[in-house]
C-alpha cells in the first residue's frame, strides 16, 4: 500500500472528498473511516444523484489509513493511506 499523492493534507485542514456511486444508488449508506491512530467513522451526505460528499481533518500529524464503505462493504480499492 501506497501513499495516495493526490493528497496533500496539512494538519487540521478540512478535507472534503466528493464522491459517485457508479452502481447509481440513491441514498446508499456511504462512510469514511480514518485511523490516525483513534478510529473515527464519518458519514457522506447524499448530494442527490448518485453522488455523496464526506469532510474530514485530522489534528495529528503521520501516515493515516483511510477506508471507505458504501452500505457497510468496504470499496474495492480501499484502504489507502494519506500523509498530513
């Protein structure tokens, strides 16, 4: 596993992910859960079509895992980790 490089988080800034289920389901339930170490579970927000968007910071600096579950299954290309 690989530290995604299209983020690019400094600590405590708020990052917002956006995000479309390519299954097209509406109101599916759509959580983050990032480990930095505490485990926290975050919600998506459904923005209607498909689409979703969760915002997230973290005050502690590392290598954080980041997973993300559509009705509590994890995505097939989660987890990966993030720097902030």
């Amino acid at each position: 596993m690989q530290i995604c490089p299209a983020l690019n988080i400094q600590q405590k800034q708020k990052v917002t992910f956006h995000v479309r289920d390519n299954l097209l389901r509406d109101s599916a339930n759509f959580t983050i859960q990032i480990r930095d170490p505490v485990v926290r579970t975050i919600s998506g927000k459904y923005m209607g079509d498909s689409s979703y968007t969760v915002s997230l910071e973290s005050n502690r600096t590392g290598t954080h895992l980041l997973q993300y579950f559509v009705g509590g299954v994890e995505a097939p290309d989660s987890p990966f980790l993030v720097k902030v």
